[in-house]
C-alpha cells in the first residue's frame, strides 16, 4: 500500500483513555492496546476528521514546532499495527481477529467479595504476618528435602507436581477473580518463564482500568498465594500432625509458595512484580529496553536511543538495569541453596538402586528418575540452542 501525503485514511473504532504519563489507545476490532504520546493523539484525532497527510502534518507542526512531524511514517505504522480500515477508499483487510475471553460465568460479585479494600488490607496483614512467623520459628523456612516424602522418588515427584499443579491454579485464580471484579473476561493458558512450564491468565483488559485498580489484578494471584501459605504455616504451628503423608504435603505447600513468591522478585522474567514496577513507572516496554541497556553497557550498536524512549524513561530503564541483575542474582541463589542440592540428593538416592533386581520396585524407581532426567535436560537444552540460534 503506497501512502503519499495526499493520502487519507479511516481507522477502526478505537477508543483513547489518558493514562499516567501518555494516553492508551484501544482498538475495538481486535482488542489491542497501544501506548502513544499526546501529539501521536492529536494526529489520530485529526486523521478521523478526515484531513489528508499533508494537511494533518502542517497542523502538527503549527502545534509541535519543536518536534519532528513524518505523518507517512507515522500513517505507516498505524497500517503496520492494523489500526486503519481504509486507505484513500481502499478497504484494509485486518489479518488480526479479537480474542475471545472467558469466565463470564463468574458473577462480578463474586471477584468483589475476594478485592477489595478491606481483603487487600487483610492479605498486606497476612503477608507480614508470614515474614514474621519465619522470623520467630526458623525451622518453618523450606528446605530442600522437604519434597522427598516417600522412599520411592518418582511418588515424590508425583506427590510435588500435583500440589504444586493446584498452587499455581489457585494462584491464577486469584487473577481471574480480580478481573471479573471489573466485570471483564479472561482466559488461562499454558505459558514459560525460561524453561518452565506455567499458567498464565490473561491481564489484556487491565489496560481500560486506572493505574492503582491494575495494580490490584497484577497482586492478586500473590494475594492468595499469601493465605494459602498463611493457612500451611499456622497448620504446622498449631496442630499436632502424626500423618507423615499429610505432614510432608504441608511442607511442600510452604516450600512452592515460598520459593513461587521469591520468584515474582526476579523482574528480569515477566512476573506479576514486574508488572507491577512497570505499572508504577509508566514504562510499558521497561523489560525490551532494560535488555538493550543491559547489552548496549558491552556492545554499543545494542545501546538504547532517546529517541526509542519516551521523556522521562531513560532513569527508569537504567534503574530496571540494576533490578535485572538482583533478579539474576536471586535465581542462582535459588538454585545453589535448593534445586542443585535436590538434584544431587535425588541422584544420590536413586542411581545406586540401579544396581537392584530388575524385579524390585526401587530399580524401577531410579529407572525413571533416569529417563525423566534424560528427558528434561534433552528439553533444555533443545530451548536454549534453539533460543539463541534464533538470536
């Protein structure tokens, strides 16, 4: 599609909402959301009134004279991201279909009764309270054996993916309930953080909401994070457990919680808390421009422009910068003090009962540890050979 400044243009229905520092455009075709700056609106608002280019940029420029108006480029990128319906009379087909959202058969009420003043206070309470119940009674803390349950490593492994399959379901729960707080849909799906398999909901309608009310969603699979292991700690305070089965599920309950919780710390993947520092500074692309920062400090053509970035944002991404590196940080931590030594001792356990009968149940046991190591390992580094040749 050729664009010459005599080009005019009609765009799909969007709808335009100011947010902290920009405005936030919505496409009402495909239910995209968009940052722009307040002269991207202006050019918009101009657009939709049906003035050519040429004529758009002359007014922009009598507006902005201190900015650079390129109204085929910006008229350019509006077709690339799919926002214009015709152009000069010509229809534009929109390969982009809305998505269809669930969960509208949870009643809005229903979301309101678990966020909203009060139980965002309450969960801030429980969440202190947990910090210090680890402050006062240390051997509550996870250690790295609490997985191993059973004798047998594959009932453990069995015993650990399936609570920690319901965890993390409860924890996007959470998510889906603050949304249909707002009466809004949503879906839950599969997802990755590096090799990880996890849930994901999807957060795309927060953006019709204010800063404050998306903060609220981002902190709402947290939130039930909190009680769930609020409820696991206060069980190994105050009750008595002689079940050794039940006793070692609520250890596992607090060892995934904990470390999921320290994990949201690790800003440098997109977890809630990022969402919550990108939301808090304004900075919606804070994670692609930290990495060019990050790379532009070793290899200058990574170097992040001004020009990429909107006013104010530059301390912010180098603020980020310094948060990527905590958050690195964190996830060597983790592995050094918890899942290096579980992989040593499961090792340990099971690789000398290869050496068993056939017949018995233990060598079978440490045959399929084995395999599914074998397995996880071929995954991993599968991904990263084929992430980095993509690169």
């Amino acid at each position: 599609m050729k664009l010459t400044y005599e080009s005019t243009l009609i765009l799909h229905n969007i709808e335009v909402r100011q947010d902290q520092k920009n405005y936030i455009v919505e496409d009402a075709t495909t239910g995209e959301f968009y940052e722009m700056p307040l002269i991207c609106i202006d050019a918009i608002t101009l657009i939709q009134k049906g003035f050519d280019l040429r004529e758009v940029e002359e007014k922009l420029q009598k507006q902005y004279p201190e900015e650079d108006v390129d109204m085929v480029d910006f008229a350019q990128q509006l077709l690339d991201l799919e926002l214009v319906q015709a152009v000069d009379g010509e229809e534009i087909v929109c390969k982009k279909e809305k998505e269809k959202l669930g969960f509208s058969w949870i009643s809005p009420k229903v979301g309101r009764f678990f966020f909203n003043r009060k139980t965002m206070l309450l969960y801030t309470i429980l969440f202190v309270v947990n910090i210090v119940l680890f402050i006062v009674h240390p051997s509550l803390l996870p250690n790295y054996k609490d997985l191993f349950v059973f004798d047998v490593m594959t009932f453990n492994i069995l015993v650990w993916a399936s609570v920690t399959f319901f965890l993390v379901f409860i924890h996007e729960m959470g998510h889906v309930l603050a949304i249909r707080a707002h009466d809004f849909p949503t879906k839950v799906e599969f997802g990755h953080r590096l090799f990880l398999v996890v849930l994901e909901t999807d957060m795309s309608p927060v953006w019709k909401l204010s800063a404050k009310e998306r903060n609220i969603l981002y902190l709402a699979g947290m939130s039930f994070d909190t009680v769930i292991l609020f409820i696991a700690l206060i069980m190994q305070l105050l009750f008595q457990i002689h079940s050794q089965v039940l006793s070692g599920i609520l250890a596992i309950i607090v060892f995934d919680t904990t470390l999921r919780m320290v994990y949201q710390c690790c800003i440098y993947m997109k977890t809630d808390l990022y969402y919550v520092f990108e939301n808090m500074t304004a900075c919606y692309n804070l994670m692609e421009n930290g990495k060019r920062y990050i790379k532009g400090l070793f290899v200058p053509k990574f170097r992040v422009s001004n020009g990429e970035l909107f006013n104010g944002e530059e301390k912010v991404v180098r603020f980020y910068g310094l948060f990527y590196v905590i958050g690195v940080t964190v996830t060597i931590t983790l592995a050094v003090l918890f899942y290096i030594p579980q992989s040593v001792y499961m090792m340990r356990q099971t690789i000398p009962n290869l050496q068993k009968p056939i017949s018995n149940l233990y060598f079978w046991d440490a045959a399929l540890i084995m395999l599914q190591t074998v397995v996880m390992v071929s995954l991993l580094l599968y991904s990263w050979r084929k992430k980095y040749r993509n690169e």
